[in-house]
C-alpha cells in the first residue's frame, strides 16, 4: 500500500478516534468529577459522611474499572443500541467509551480532591459554608492541576479505548489498522497506524503537562 493509499484512511481514522475521544471525554468529566467528589464527601470524615452510601458508591466504581473494556463494549450493546439505535459506527462507541472511563476518572478525581489542604476545608467548616462553597471555592480551585493531569491520563487511556472499539464497528485507527493492517496483511499501513496514536497520545500529554504547569505556577503566585 503506497502513503497516497494510506494517507486518505490514516486521516479519516485519526478524525474519528478524535470524535469518540472528545465526546466520550466530555460525558466522563461531567459523570466522573461529581462521583469522585462525592466518595470524598460521603467519606469519614467528610462534610456529607454517609458510611453506607460511601461503600456502595465504592463498590460500583470498583467494579466497573475491574471489567475489560473489550468486555464490557460488548455487553454494553444493548444499552448503546437503545441510546443511539445503533452499536457501529464513532457516535455508538461514546456509550461504552464513557461508561467505561467514568470509574477510572472518578477515582483520580477522588485522589485529586484528598489532596487538599484539610486545614482550608475546616476553615470553610467552621464560617458555615456549605457543600457549594466547600467544592467551588476550595476543592475545586486548589485540585486544579491535579484534575487537568487526571484528565490528560483519561483521554490517553480514551485512545487506547478507542482503538479496542474497533474491533466491533467503532472505526477509528484501531478499525482501519484491523482492516487494512491486519486482514490485508499490509504492515507498513499497520505502522504508520502505530505511529499516529503514539503521535496522538505525546500530543495530548504535552498539552496536559503544560497546562499542569501554567495552574501549578498560578497556584504558587496567588
């Protein structure tokens, strides 16, 4: 296969996975970042403790990271068909990219939050403020950078999603390197595949990290 062949596919694969990982990335954030709150909220300790409700919020979340994500595209069909109408195609994929990456985040979210100062959080106590207050104002704001880096590594692990959806009609890179790399036998297509998400993943750390850096400098100059 010439690069004339393969630019066309490299470049409508690269187009979708990014459409899955952009989407799929919004709806983890938004279903991630209250679940992790929450765990620590609920927690011993914190401002809405509820040991019970802790444990099962827990438990979900621990098991939804511990199911493959090949696993768990497929049995999540039906659910992607009687969202979308249908489990082919990018559109379908954000179903299960999301579902599946909204535990990952949520713990990272909840290893973020712990990170803050509990001295700030106790000063917001005692002046009566109240869960708003607590998470706009302090939990949110001095977890910033951590959050953007816990976002940075759930796209990243979003790409690596992405290109297993592949192997059930989500196309993307990882259906055009099943298709083309593998079936048609044609390595060079299946390494030019390889170096486009390698390509993919060093672009969104380096925007990650710099983002991390610029909050963390604000942080320390505020």
């Amino acid at each position: 296969m010439t690069w004339s062949e393969m630019q066309p596919l490299l470049t409508q694969g690269t187009y979708d996975t990014l459409y899955m990982v952009l989407w799929s990335t919004l709806v983890t954030v938004l279903g991630g970042l209250p679940v992790g709150i929450l765990l620590v909220l609920t927690d011993k300790g914190g401002l809405l403790q509820n040991r019970p409700l802790n444990k099962v919020l827990g438990a979900i979340v621990n098991v939804g990271r511990s199911l493959p994500f090949i696993i768990l595209l497929i049995a999540l069909i039906p659910v992607t068909t009687a969202v979308v109408g249908t489990f082919i195609g990018p559109t379908a994929m954000i179903v299960p990219l999301a579902i599946g990456a909204i535990p990952f985040f949520a713990r990272l979210v909840e290893t973020a939050v712990r990170e803050v100062d509990h001295g700030l959080i106790e000063a917001v106590e005692s002046m009566g403020g109240g869960i708003p207050t607590l998470v706009g104002k302090v939990l949110l704001p001095q977890s910033l950078p951590s959050l953007v880096a816990a976002v940075t590594t759930t796209v990243i692990t979003l790409v690596g999603y992405s290109a297993m959806a592949g192997a059930v009609g989500g196309e993307g890179l990882g259906s055009k390197a099943i298709t083309y790399g593998f079936q048609r036998f044609e390595t060079g297509f299946m390494v030019a595949t390889v170096v486009v998400l390698i390509a993919l993943v060093t672009v969104i750390q380096l925007i990650g990290d710099g983002v991390v850096r610029v909050l963390a400098r604000r942080g320390r100059t505020a």
